[in-house]
C-alpha cells in the first residue's frame, strides 16, 4: 500500500550498471567544472558588468540545474521510483522550462556578439547591465512558453484521480494522447526555427564586417564568428534532441533492448553534451576568463593538498 507516501521505490537494491556509473562520472566532472566557472564569474567587476558573461552565468546556471534534476531522475528511474503525478508536475515545470533556457539564451548570446561586431557604437548602450537583465526575464518568460502550453493540455484532458497516481516521472507520461505530443513537437521546432534563423542571421552579418576588416578588428570578428558557430552547434544538438522521441517511439516497438541502448546514447549526446560546450566556449576559449578560471582552479587544488 502506498499510504500517504508521494515517492515509492520498487527496487532499492537494483544494482548500478556500467552505462549509469559513467553518467554519474560524467555529470560529476561537468558539475564541478561549472561551480568553478561561477565561482569565476563573481571574481571581477568586469564580468558580472558586461552582458556576455552575464549571459553566459545564466547557461551555467540552466545547465548545472538540469544536468542535476535529469540525473536525479535518471536514478529514480534506475530503482524503479515512482512518484505521485501531481509531484512529477512540480518537477517537470522546473525541468521544462530550464530546456529551453539555455538555448534561448545562446540565441540571445549570439545577438549580443552581433551588436558587439556590426554595431560597435550601439553595444555599450544596448548592451548595458540594466538590459541584459531585462533580457534575462524576457528570456525565461519566453522558456515558458512550451511548458505552459502541455502543462494546459495535461490539465484539459487528465481525469481529477489521475493526479493520486503513481508513476515514473518524465515529460512523457504528460502526452496522453498523440496529439499533445504533436503539438509539443510544432512548438518546440517553431522556437527552434526562429533561433537557428537569428544565429543564420547573425553568422551573415558578422561574415560581411569580417571580410572587410584588417589587422586586429578582422581577428576579433574571426573569433566571434567561431563563437557563432559553437553556438549554432549547440543549438543544432539541442534541435536533434526533439527529434529523439519519435525514433525511441518507433524503435521500442521492434527491440526493447535496443531501445534502452538508444536512450542511454541520446541522453549522453542531446542532453550531457550539449551542456559542456558553454564552458568550452567561453571557460577555455575566452583568455581573460580562462587565467581567472585557471587561477581559481589552482587555488582550489591547493586547498584540498
């Protein structure tokens, strides 16, 4: 009997296979790199001032989150952990939204070195502390926009005892019919058409000023241009994730284990890898940051000798 309980576990003593422990491993090391990179951001003026590294602490900070909450709930999943459905929305609210967040964001970080490169005069003003925190908001409120649109569909068409219920918690078990799915997938793609045009956009106008730069202006705008297309490649990760689902759908029909096999290897490429490209960006490419990175790392290497 479940009583009151809002988390039943069926099996505690599953043991660990070899694919969950590198997760673990994997999602460890990316933690730990990503607490040092915040831990970074707040070691000078100059970057909780300026608007790219600003942007850039709020990916950190969608990522470590998600990269936490998924994992979680990847263990759950291993021990066969059920939750109530009215907990697994609470959960699920968080999980959604932080999907987007990062990829809006990234959007909105190739904008910035947009205005930055063909806009030099403008960046300062446009830029500016105030409204990139401004940009922070608009950016979770547009984040929420998919969430809200299947919480309201789940809401429309689940039964009142539903929500009593016990099940494995994923964004899944909100499709009750095939059509939400549907309208998941249009809505998930529109955003993701609207992102990849502006970074398309972006990639065009800094080629233009690239070409006819020289001398110090042509190597920074060669260095925003890589960094526009790292970004179109996370982007690009983020956008084949979507399409996850419907060959999972297709393949668990055929051969469950392949299915399992498929699911393990989508999580690690759309969901961990995706995540530790930002520190790679911007932690390693980014001289400034990376001898402060360095330093900190050094620091706390010292401290636990």
């Amino acid at each position: 009997m479940a009583g009151n309980n809002t988390l039943i576990c069926a099996s505690l003593v599953q043991p660990l296979t070899d694919r969950v422990i590198t997760v673990q491993i994997l999602v460890i090391i990316f933690l730990c790199i990503n607490m040092l990179l915040i831990v970074t951001f707040f070691k000078k003026e100059c970057f909780y001032t300026s608007a790219r590294y600003i942007l850039f602490f709020v990916t950190l900070l969608s990522d470590s989150f998600l990269l936490l909450m998924t994992d979680i709930l990847l263990i759950l999943t291993v021990f066969r952990c059920s939750f109530q459905v009215w907990l697994c929305i609470i959960i699920s609210l968080f999980v959604l939204v932080y999907s987007i967040v990062t990829p809006i964001t990234l959007t909105a970080m190739t904008l910035e070195r947009y205005v930055a490169i063909c806009m030099p005069l403008r960046h300062g003003q446009l830029c500016s502390t105030r409204n990139t925190m401004y940009c922070i908001l608009i950016i979770h409120g547009l984040s929420s926009g998919p969430c809200i649109l299947i919480i309201s569909m789940f809401f429309a068409t689940a039964s009142i005892s539903f929500y009593k219920q016990y099940a494995i918690c994923s964004v899944e078990m909100f499709m009750l019919y095939r059509w939400q799915d549907h309208v998941r997938s249009a809505v998930n793609q529109f955003y993701f058409l609207i992102m990849g045009i502006t970074i398309i956009f972006s990639y065009a106008e800094i080629m233009k000023v690239a070409k006819a730069a020289s001398g110090e202006n042509k190597k920074s705008t060669q260095k925003g241009l890589r960094t526009v297309i790292l970004h179109g490649f996370q982007l690009l990760l983020c956008l084949l994730r979507l399409w996850t689902p419907f060959i999972e759908t297709a393949v668990i029909q055929v051969d469950l284990n392949l299915y399992q096999d498929l699911r393990y290897y989508n999580y690690v490429l759309f969901n961990i890898v995706p995540r530790c490209l930002s520190p790679l960006i911007y932690g390693v490419r980014d001289e400034k940051f990376f001898l402060v990175y360095f330093s900190c790392f050094f620091l706390f290497k010292m401290n636990i000798i």
